[in-house]
C-alpha cells in the first residue's frame, strides 16, 4: 500500500496506513603509596605489568599525539591505547596498596593457570577465587593480552568513535543540562496524523556546541495515559532532528533525552577491545579425578595462556568459544561442562575523567528549563486506516503481514494508547495463539525476555509442565506438552557467554543450547515455530560476540527452510533498558545490535519475521531488564500474534 504524503510546516511527512566495588582508576605517585612495601619488589611488578613507575598529571595529557592513520586497525589502536596508558601512569589501586596483589603483580602470567600444591590440586572452585583476586589486582593488564584484539577488523560505528582523542577532561562530553530543543514547525497545532519536528542542538559542559554526532538520544511524545516513540536523525555535526508522528488527539508534552553522550561509546569500545569483555567467564574442567578453572572468550585470546594452550570448545558453544587448557595431566579439553561469573568488577586502563563518563547511567533531559507541548486535533475525511476524529488504528491482520515488511518498518512502529500498545502496521486479534495450540513445536531460544512469553503462554496453554521453574532467576529449560494436541512448547537459555551466576556453577552442556544447534535438530517434516533473541547476556562483550551468534543463527536457519517447509521464525530485536546494570549489562549497544541484524539477516527477510522493541520500550520508559508485565503481555501478544496464524511462505 502506497503511504500518504502530508505537508506539515517545513517538512514532508510519509504515513503508512497499514504499513505504516568497581576497581577505581587513578593518576597516583607509586613512592608515597607504596613506602612501605619493598622497593624493589614495587618495581619488579610495576614493569612486569609494562607501566613506567613515574608521575603524570592529566593536565598534561593534552600534549599526547596520536598518530594513527585514519583508517586504522584494531591492532593500531590497542598499540597506541597501550602506550598511552604506560606514558600516563594508569595504574589500579587496589593492584599498589594490596599485600597480596604484589605477589601477583611479580608474575601475573602464573595466577590466570591452577597449580598443584603438593600432593593434592587446587579445585576448579579454588581456581575461581584466585582469579577473583587477580582481576581485582589487575593482572588481566598483561601487555600481550592487552595488545592483541578480538577481531583484526573494527566495525565501522567502532572506527567512528575510537577515532576521538582520550577525553581528558568530563565537561567536554556532550551535556544536556546546555544543550537545546526548539520547534522546527511553523506552529504548535497539529490534526492527527501529522508531524511534529524538533531540533537538538548539543553542547558540552561547558556550554559549547558540539561539532559531531554519535549522542545517543531518545525522545517520546506523552500524555497522561498515552505515549509515542520519535525518530530521531543524527546530522553527525551536533545536531539532531526528531520527528514524532501524532497518532491521537489531545495535548501531548514532548521529551528529549540524552541517554549516552557520545564520548561515553568512545571509552565503551575502548574497554571492549582492551579487556575483550567487562564480564569474564571461566569454565570449569571435571571428571572423577580432578577438577580445574580456567578463564574463557570468543577469540583465542586469554592472559597468561599461549595459542597451543587453549581449548577451542566452540563445537559444543555453537559458536566461538576459547578457555585456557588445564594444566592438570589428568584433565583435558573434552572435560569443559561448567562455566561461572567473575565476582569482581574488571576495568580497563582509564583516565579518571573517562571513567566518570563510562558510569555514568542516564544523563537527563534536554531542556528541561522548556515545557514543549503540541495540541493535536481530529482529523476528518482522511481515507486509509486513519479513523475519523479519532486514532490511527491498522485493519490487516498481522499474521498476514508479510516477512519483509516487518524488517522495513518505519519509526515510531506503533504507540501506547491508554496503556495498550497499537501497531502502526498490524492488528492481532484478541484470541490471538489459537493457532499455536495444536499441532505444533515452539521451540523459544535466548535469554529471560524470551522465557517471559513462555510463562505467559503457559497460562493460556492447556500443557503439562514437565519442567519447571523452581526459582525466580532460572537458567535451566522449560518444557511444557499436551500430546493430545501434539503441542510442545520449550525454552533453552542460550549459550556462553551467558551470565548464569557468580556464587554457583552452570552447566552449559546440560542446560544451555546454543540456538545453531536447536535449529539443526529441527526435522524435516512437522510444523514448528522459532522464536529467538540474544541480548542484555551478551552486552558486557566485545561487540563481535553477538555478531558471531547471529551469522551462525543465520546458517542454521538457512539449512532448516531449505529441508522443512513448514518452519516459522521470528527474532525478537532489543529492547530498552533505563536502568539496567550500566555500562555492563545495559542496553548501550541496541542500535548496534540493529545495524547487525539487519546486515546478518538482510538475505532471508522474505522467510524471517522481525520483532522491533526499541520504539515501543521507548514510548513507554522501560527501566528494568524485563518490562512490566503490563507491557510484556502486548509484547507476547503481537510476537504470537504474528507467527502463530501465518502461512509459512
């Protein structure tokens, strides 16, 4: 269906009426902390660890040249990084004032590898806590490993960012307390259906524009029980257009929000690619004569560990998956079946005014000194799915709708109206799973959000628990059946890295499935549903790690519609998060995730549904990981809604 072209103000606007603890880093003199530990023994450490032992100010620090080419490699970077942090003295304190961290600072190779200790070897769980203790004494910044990068290419929102100089100083990150909205529109009267446009212009701390972009800044459109997402254009020069679609009528108050500044994603991409990860892994190595922990990322890059010792266990991960190999000769790689959190906080080599940047959660909102309102009036007479002097509602079914569409949606996709969520592209009907009811096998892979549908399915499915949650935090599968009307619904957390726990094991063989291999297993011949997302597991990783995930994903879905004709897949997109776990389990990297979806999938949009969030958890102020239950019952009800009555294609 073609859109509506409307002229408001300055702007053309297109409507679619169907489609439409942590370790603290610091600049400190080793002389005055260290007096009374050994000289010499404060030496050994400090150039064992590749940092010179003299004293710098940040006020110096604008005198530092990079000379990196622009288009430089991942490698590039980490090598500069690297001597940036050794000229400036970046050292952790916790690392200098310790006693116990000097022992480890003399050889921090050794404490990333168990040991026997006489007769008798330290267990996986002593291993662990060791480990503990050398992330809280930095021995993860060994230069080798510090140096060498994940991936040999930077994607290129990664490039953008890194190509900024450290930030010396916090006041020059984007600001919203001096940064401005204004009204792009001739007037503040609207009819329904049009569109409002708002301009931001950034500025610093210090009240001075800014002359790029890269902010991430949201904003949303609200009354008192209805809410709308805008679309916001980024112009790379410090400025911002936003545009909001007026679905309702009434008097509606506008919100501009600066969420992360862009110099906080230059010390976030820096941290992935120094640290690889903000969430170490380690894996636990058993059998019936020792045990053993080691630690664990998506590349074969681990401190203290060579390239021939490391275990590469990515066929049983799905996909790419590295832990050191154990030292103990009576284990061996094919004895990898436990993983488990870090407890302590890792932090890369950072200056101070970086680190008050990287955690920092939500900045605020942009002039909050203006109250901006626009009046929306009924429009009548306008043919298509717009009502007369009411709303904007759709009539095709969304079942109907086809693959491709969802993927091309345009923002806002829908919006909140008296708390129930409208999609601007589709309706469900209010019996909306009976298509998912008999004959069936759903097969959910992912994370919580996903189990959130199961337990919501749960309770209108007429099925036997055959395994259940026992505990509010469950890591483990789902299964319920009603073999009278052949119907299986299951869940399966999705595979490492997944942050289980940090006080008890995991086991990845038994309770996690990578979603590749799910997939795989699906048979030729039955009707079966696939509903699948990666997320909020994954964001504390070097961005490649979900990139990994999705290109394996795409394979497997690839082989399963070529072999099963009766396959139906959707993947759900991320979903906001205003408070989150900050910088390490937030939702910073969501519209980076999009832009990989999009690319990954790009070739299967005719056979894969897409299930976009952000503008919905936009609209309505999601803080927490999982959204209300007000909120995630419409989220079940338009996913099922979508797939459970659609004719595969």
């Amino acid at each position: 269906m073609m859109p509506i072209r409307l002229t408001v103000g300055l702007k053309e606007a297109f409507i679619f009426p169907v489609c439409s603890s942590v370790c603290l880093v610091c600049i400190v003199m080793l002389s005055e902390i260290m007096n009374k530990y050994d000289h010499d023994s404060r030496n050994q450490a400090v150039q064992r660890l590749g940092f010179d032992d003299r004293t710098k100010n940040e006020s110096h620090l604008n005198d530092v040249i990079r000379n990196l080419p622009p288009d430089f490699t991942a490698a590039q970077f980490l090598d500069y990084r690297h001597q940036f942090a050794t000229s400036h003295n970046l050292t952790i304190t916790n690392f200098i004032s310790n006693p116990k961290c000097l022992q480890i600072a003399k050889d921090p190779n050794s404490f990333w590898k168990s040991e026997l200790k006489g007769n008798s070897s330290f267990t996986a769980d002593d291993d662990h806590a060791r480990m503990n203790l050398a992330v809280d004494c930095g021995a993860m910044w060994i230069p080798e490993f510090l140096k060498t990068p994940p991936k040999a290419e930077l994607y290129d929102f990664e490039r953008e960012y890194l190509s900024d100089p450290p930030l010396t100083d916090a006041k020059r990150a984007s600001s919203n307390i001096f940064s401005k909205v204004t009204l792009v529109n001739t007037s503040s009267t609207f009819v329904v259906g049009d569109t409002v446009a708002l301009r931001v212009d950034m500025s610093d701390g210090y009240g001075q524009p800014k002359v790029k972009g890269g902010d991430e800044v949201r904003a949303w459109l609200k009354d008192r029980s209805s809410s709308v997402a805008c679309h916001v254009t980024d112009h790379k020069n410090g400025t911002y257009l936003v545009t909001c679609l007026l679905p309702w009528e009434g008097q509606l108050r506008v919100f501009v929000e600066l969420t992360y500044p862009r110099e906080f994603f230059t010390v976030l991409f820096t941290s992935h690619l120094v640290l690889k990860t903000l969430a170490p892994i380690v894996a636990g190595f058993e059998n019936s004569l020792a045990s053993e922990a080691t630690l664990c990322f998506n590349a074969p890059v681990l401190p203290g560990y060579g390239p021939s010792e490391i275990c590469n266990v990515t066929s049983v991960n799905g996909s790419p998956w590295y832990c050191g190999r154990p030292v103990k000769p009576k284990l061996s790689c094919g004895d990898y079946n436990r993983t488990r959190l870090i407890s302590s906080e890792l932090d890369a080599p950072l200056l101070s005014s970086e680190i008050q940047v990287l955690h920092r959660k939500i900045i605020g909102f942009i002039g909050t000194d203006q109250k901006l309102l626009v009046r929306v009036l009924p429009r009548t007479g306008l043919i298509g799915s717009v009502k007369p002097d009411t709303r904007m509602i759709p009539s095709v079914p969304c079942s109907t709708v086809p693959p491709r569409m969802t993927w091309e949606q345009r923002e806002p996709t829908g919006y909140f109206f008296r708390g129930a969520w409208q999609s601007l592209m589709c309706q469900v009907k209010e019996d909306y799973d009976a298509g998912c009811r008999k004959n069936v096998q759903i097969l959910m892979l992912g994370d919580s959000n996903l189990r959130g549908h199961y337990y919501t399915e749960v309770s209108r499915m007429k099925c036997d628990q055959i395994l259940k949650a026992s505990t509010e935090k469950w890591h483990k599968p789902l299964l319920c059946v009603n073999q009278s009307d052949n119907f299986t619904m299951k869940w399966f957390p999705h595979s490492n890295p997944f942050r289980s726990s940090r006080n008890v094991w995991a086991h990845p063989l038994k309770d996690m499935l990578p979603a590749n291999i799910a997939i795989d297993d699906i048979p030729s011949t039955g009707r079966h549903i696939i509903l699948f997302n990666h997320y909020l597991h994954l964001t504390g990783q070097h961005i490649s790690v979900y990139e990994e995930k999705m290109v394996v994903i795409r394979d497997a879905l690839i082989r399963v519609f070529a072999r099963n004709p009766n396959v139906i897949a959707a993947l759900q997109a991320p979903h906001i998060v205003r408070k989150g776990y900050g910088y390490r389990m937030g939702d910073m990297l969501s519209r980076m995730y999009v832009k990989i979806q999009m690319e990954v999938f790009k070739d299967l949009r005719d056979k894969l549904v897409y299930f976009p969030l952000l503008d919905l958890t936009t609209a309505c102020q999601n803080e927490e990981t999982h959204p209300t239950q007000g909120v995630s019952k419409y989220l079940t009800k338009y996913l099922l809604g979508t797939v459970c009555d659609r004719v595969p294609v």
